[in-house]
C-alpha cells in the first residue's frame, strides 16, 4: 500500500510499503505539509533503491550506522555526521567533499589532525561498506603531514627544567618525564591508584580508553614523596587545592607554569609537556630496548607509534641518564625502599 501519514501527539508519522519495502518511521515534524513533502521523498528514495539497487541509494549516514553497530570506532564520528547530514549518498563522499569538511569542520588544524580525525573514520566507514558490497571500493586522498616531532630532552636540559620549576610544577613534569603519561593522564590520576612503595601508578582513564600500569624510576618517587600529596581524591591539583577540569586536548591547564619554568631554563619554544612524553620514551628505550615494555607502558597500539616517540639518540645517553638520577632499567626500582633518604630529593623544590 501507498505511503500514509498518521498523527501520533504533534508527530506526523508513516506508514506503508513501497517497492516491497515496509516503511513505518517518525518525519520528525509537526505541520502536515512538510510531513506529506518528507513522505514524498522517502517513497522515492525507496523506488530508487529497488530499481538501481543500494548502492545507489545508500547514504554516509546509513554506512556509518552499519559500521558503528559492527564495533567501530566512534569518536571522531559525531561532527562528521552533522556536516554530511541525513541524506548525503555515501557515493558522494569523494576527495572534494573531503576537503569541504576539512574546510567547515578543521579550518585551523594540522594535516595530521584531519587525517586522523576526518580521513581515517571516513574511509573505515568507506572500507566496512565495500567489503559488504554496498558502494564501490575507493581511497580517499590523506594528507601530507609534518615528520614527527624530533624535540626531546636531553637530562642536562631536564635538570634545567626542573629547577627552575616552582615545587608543585616539577612534581609534575618530574611524574611526566618517569611515566610518559599524557597531560590529561596526569590530571586525571587518583591517590588509590598511585603505588609509592612498588614506583607505580594504575592510569585508568587514558586516551585510547585502554588502561595501563606505569612505572616510575626513584627520582620521581623521591620528588612525589617528598610532596605531600594528598591522602585521597585527584593527586595532582591546581594552585588552589582543586582538582583539575579534565579538557578534550589537555595540557593548557599547566601551560602557564610550564611556559614561565621553560622560559627561565632557557628551553626553546618547541618544549612543551607533550615533550616530556617523547622524552620518556627516548630514555626509556635507552635503558631497556623492549619493544614490548615501551608499548605497554606507553599505552600504544603499533610498534611504529611507539618508535615515532622514542627518538635517536647517542649511545651515551644510557649513563648519561645514570649520571642524573635517571633510572629507568626494568626490575631496578622497585625494590628500593622510598623511604630511605626521602628528605634527599635531587632537585630543588621551592
């Protein structure tokens, strides 16, 4: 039977079948005559679909349900959604219509930001769909990204950074340069889940929603014992004695502090927290060479991310780092006793 409309509170709804498909769903709308329009088009779209098969009716928005329901990854996928909208046909979505969402929805962002956020869960989108046979198979066109970040520290650099740290600053760039967590990691630990006596701390809430357990070397368990960290709730706090308000792209709420210990250290401006997360991996790597180990407590995925952060560096950096308090060899720490010498801490703290 032909589409009709039927009135459910302020709803129009239909009702019907069409081409051999049973239609029933909300227009969403309360006057009649946009309904009797919405219905029109929903009729036609359903014709087109049985004649010309669903490819060339099957719109982004239907292809990412499917994926989504198939456990892919979302997050990302929200904005995306609301610019393409209910209706654009997944045929559509080619290189042009990539960068007019690049356009609208990046306009100030990095290569590597729309590539990772835009290109990526499109064509895993694109991909699901091609598999299954419902549109062609196509690439779409990524971007040419800046090479990864080659800024680390070196100790010599770090000592500088962390002296001229006002204390509750160095604690923190002193547990980023032990664990390699995120800044967000950082704000985000709780006083439960930070082991002082075994150098550990239990990161649960990560970026990739995938958690891990760090270890942290003795001269980052001597500068936190050494604090006066708070005996329950978030370990990390602001000036105020408040808990950090956790932000989609973290590390703003240190930047001030940061930026003023930077500036005094004679650092250049390409050192910011997220460095402290290379740093560790480049001296991590200098210690142990585990692929394994630097992918766990690095909380990556791929071997080649994890490289990505652990830099080349000189042979020498191994005893380099033995020679500043650094020591990041697995199985070293942990059973020295954190409360020895606590009172000793190997940076000023002020």
């Amino acid at each position: 039977m032909p589409l009709s409309l039927h009135r459910r509170g302020s709803i129009w709804h239909i009702r019907g079948s069409v081409a051999g498909q049973r239609i029933r769903q909300s227009t969403g709308l309360g006057d009649k005559r946009s309904a009797q329009i919405f219905a029109a088009r929903i009729e036609a779209q359903a014709i087109e679909r049985h004649t010309l098969g669903r490819q060339a009716t099957l719109t982004f928005a239907q292809a990412a349900l499917t994926y989504l329901e198939s456990g892919g990854e979302a997050r990302f996928l929200g904005p995306i959604l609301e610019h393409f909208g209910p209706s654009t046909l997944l045929s559509d979505i080619d290189n042009d219509a990539i960068n007019a969402a690049a356009r609208a929805l990046f306009p100030n962002a990095a290569n590597a930001t729309i590539n990772r956020q835009l290109i990526t869960p499109v064509s895993a989108v694109i991909n699901l769909a091609a598999d299954e046979g419902l549109c062609a198979p196509r690439r779409l066109r990524r971007r040419k990204a800046a090479k990864p970040r080659k800024r680390w520290l070196t100790p010599a650099e770090a000592e500088r950074l962390l002296s001229a740290a006002p204390g509750r600053t160095a604690m923190q760039i002193s547990f980023l340069l032990g664990t390699g967590a995120r800044t967000n990691e950082l704000f985000s630990l709780d006083r439960t889940d930070l082991h002082l006596e075994s150098g550990e701390a239990f990161v649960a809430e990560t970026k990739n929603d995938d958690p891990r357990m760090v270890c942290f070397p003795l001269r980052t368990k001597r500068l936190l014992a050494a604090a006066g960290l708070p005996e329950e709730g978030k370990v990390f706090r602001t000036p105020k004695g408040k808990p950090y308000v956790i932000r989609a792209n973290g590390g703003g709420q240190m930047a001030g502090a940061f930026e003023a210990a930077r500036t005094m250290a004679q650092l250049s401006n390409d050192v910011t927290p997220h460095v402290c997360r290379h740093t560790w991996a480049t001296w991590f790597w200098a210690h142990n060479k585990d692929l394994i180990q630097l992918m766990a407590f690095g909380g990556w995925k791929t071997a080649k991310i994890a490289l990505d952060y652990a830099k080349l560096a000189p042979a020498s950096l191994a005893q380099d780092l033995l020679d500043h308090g650094w020591d990041f060899r697995i199985g070293t720490n942990l059973t020295q006793d954190i409360a020895t010498d606590v009172g000793k801490t190997l940076i000023n703290i002020r």
